[in-house]
C-alpha cells in the first residue's frame, strides 16, 4: 500500500512540474515576445497572384437555426458554386506543406473549416463533403462531446467523420475566452489555459488515436502570448477569424479565417475564394 502511495505522489509531483515549466516559463519572458516575430516572417516574393493566396472559410452551425447557423441548402449551394468555378477545395494539412515549402500552387484553391462541433457536421455536413469528395476541418472543443445531451457528437462520430472527408481538430477544452483567462495573471488562469491549450490536444489525441496539429481560438480572439503558447503545446498551425487570404510565399504561424455569416450571398462566397 505504502509502494502506491508513493507511486502515486511520484505521479503527481512530475504533473506539477510539467504543468509549472508550461505555465511559468513560457507564459510571460522576453524570449518568448521576440520569438513571436518569426510568426509573420515574410519570405521574399516578387509577384503575389491569386496561386500564392489560400482563402479560408469559416462556418459553425448548418442547421438553419440560431445566429451563427447557415441552412443547409444554401451550403450546398455554396459548395457546388466553387465546384462549378473551377475552385478546389484542399486540405490544411495541403495548404501547410505549401506554406512550408513556400510554393505556389498550380490552381485556385481553398480550405474549409467548422468550428464548435454541432451535430449537424454528422447528420448533414458528413454525407454532404463525402459525395462531394470535399476535404474539410472541423475544430471541435471537449465539452460540447463529454458534457453534451442526446443531440450532441460523440466519440464514436468523430471516428466516423474522421474516416469520411473531415479532419478533427482542436478548438480549446470548454471554448474558454483565452484572452480574458491570460490577461486575469493568476495561478488559476494558468492552469486554466495550460487545460483549454495543452490537455485539450491530449484528450483528442488519446480518443482519436492521431496527431493534433491544428487549433483554433475561441471566439478568435488572440494575442502574440497565446500563439506562442500553442506553439509551445505542439501545433503546427492555429487560426483566428482575421479576414483575408493566406500568402503561401510567407511562412506564418497564425492563420487568418472568414467567417461566412447566414446572410452571406452565393456571390459573396464566390467572391471570397475568386
């Protein structure tokens, strides 16, 4: 009994230092600020096209219910737009190797994302992207799948999504507004951010048997200590909801989204990603 105990408190001791080291020494240093340069470090480039710019689309809900949702034939028609135009939908994990590599691509092309984890991304976004051979994300945060009721996805959907065109990724732990958690400076905000940063990347990873790379802010809000915190946790990328392209020629850590809202015309989509 004695022996487990002191399993036990030798378990614990090296958490705490992990969580210390995570949050102490990377959470306020001067090296810590200057490294954040590097994230928007512009690779030289003379002439920047439209094969340089990778646009991303943002949506949550599809449902056609609540502020934030789109119907989901308005979707459907948004996605046959961009098919019809000649724009092809890529993945992040693409869209990454290229900004890494600092190489044009030889087509107009986009990503698409979804954040939050509605159950409408199984009923209705799945079966659509599947027949539409349509790479997408979906940024899911932890409460919304052990916390939710009935019509809430579960673990077993996300295995089944992540077999059928959408990629999961990580959106916090209870979708937490990490900048009001930053700036607070206490121990307990801390610990809070190393949970919704660091352990979110872990359950997924531990429930989903695959690498997290990816992780998009909360609400989109962010600043130059979080990014450098997620860095630090081991993504490769995150994303806020800045408008605007992404240059492929500049090797940037923080990438930007639009969010497509519901009054959103087919126009207007297709003007986004032309």
């Amino acid at each position: 009994m004695i022996k487990i105990d002191n399993l036990l408190i030798g378990i614990s001791f090296v958490s705490v230092l992990v969580v210390s080291l995570y949050i102490g020494v990377y959470y306020k240093t001067e090296t810590y600020i200057e490294n954040e340069k590097e994230v928007y470090r512009a690779i030289a480039h003379k002439n920047i096209t439209r094969l340089h710019k990778v646009p991303i689309l943002l949506y949550h809900n599809i449902n056609g219910k609540g502020p934030y949702s789109l119907p989901f034939d308005k979707l459907k028609n948004q996605f046959t737009q961009l098919q019809n135009n000649g724009i092809k939908v890529i993945s992040l994990q693409q869209m990454e190797s290229h900004i890494d590599e600092h190489n044009p691509f030889g087509e107009k092309v986009i990503s698409i994302t979804f954040d939050d984890g509605y159950y409408s991304m199984y009923t209705l976004l799945m079966p659509l992207v599947r027949s539409m051979n349509y790479p997408v994300t979906l940024f899911v945060y932890i409460d919304t799948i052990t916390q939710g009721g009935s019509k809430s996805l579960t673990w077993n959907m996300l295995h089944i999504m992540q077999k059928n065109n959408i990629d999961i990724q990580c959106h916090s732990h209870s979708h937490a507004d990490l900048v009001k958690l930053y700036n607070q400076g206490t121990l307990e905000s801390r610990y809070a951010l190393y949970r919704e940063i660091y352990l979110s990347k872990k359950i997924l990873e531990l429930y989903l048997y695959k690498n997290i790379d990816y992780f998009a802010f909360p609400y989109g809000r962010y600043s130059v200590e979080l990014t450098q915190l997620s860095k630090d946790a081991g993504y490769k990328r995150v994303f806020s909801t800045d408008y605007g392209p992404n240059i492929v020629t500049r090797d940037n850590f923080c990438l930007r989204r639009h969010h497509v809202k519901s009054n959103y015309s087919e126009e207007k989509v297709l003007s986004l990603a032309w």
